[in-house]
C-alpha cells in the first residue's frame, strides 16, 4: 500500500485531550536503534507515525489489515497517555484487536 493509499483509510489527524494529534504515514519507520517498527507515538510532539513497510528479513508491504490495526494500537498509546495510566504493550494491543473487530463485524 502507498503512503496516498494509506491516508484514504487513516486520518491526517484528530484532537484528543485537547491535544492535536498529527498522523504521519511513512514508508519505513524506525525507532532510535535503527529497528523498523510497525509504527510509533511520540508524546512530546503529539505524533503517530504509521509504517506501509517493515523489514524482516527483507523489505515487506503491509496490509490494509496491519497499517489499520498499527494506526488503533498507537492511538491506544496516546489515549493511555492522556489518561495517565501506564503504558503496556498488551492492553494497547488488546484494544486495538477488539477495535478492528468491531468495526469489520459490525451490522
């Protein structure tokens, strides 16, 4: 999926605790270390980058599937942030799935 593809099914961005949130979408995203993530929230510049690739052994083309479900997880960050519970990697996941879910099952 291209970065102009990915921005059809994500938002540029959106307020949260009165805070603008920027999404960025990046072709490859990585953290500090060089590891290429899936994506990212940083809370100082009130951003969330979103990967269309990562590399894994190799360069891989994300899913319409996976750069939603990065998108919800890292906006999970940032809700958790906000509300000033600790961040877990699980929890954030967690409702990331049920979210994804919801939406491709609801009626």
């Amino acid at each position: 999926m291209s970065i102009e593809q990915a921005y059809k099914i994500l938002p540029h961005e959106f307020v949260l605790a009165c805070h603008t949130i920027k999404v960025i979408v990046e072709e490859f995203v990585y953290d500090s270390s060089e590891n290429s993530l899936y994506g990212d929230w940083n809370d100082v510049t009130c951003t969330i980058r979103v990967a269309t690739h990562v590399e894994e052994d190799g360069e891989h083309e994300l899913t319409e599937e996976q750069i939603r479900n990065s998108f919800y997880h890292e906006m999970f960050h940032a809700f958790i942030f906000f509300s000033g519970l600790k961040q877990d990697e699980m929890i954030v996941q967690a409702f990331a799935n049920f979210l994804r879910e919801y939406e491709t099952s609801k009626k």
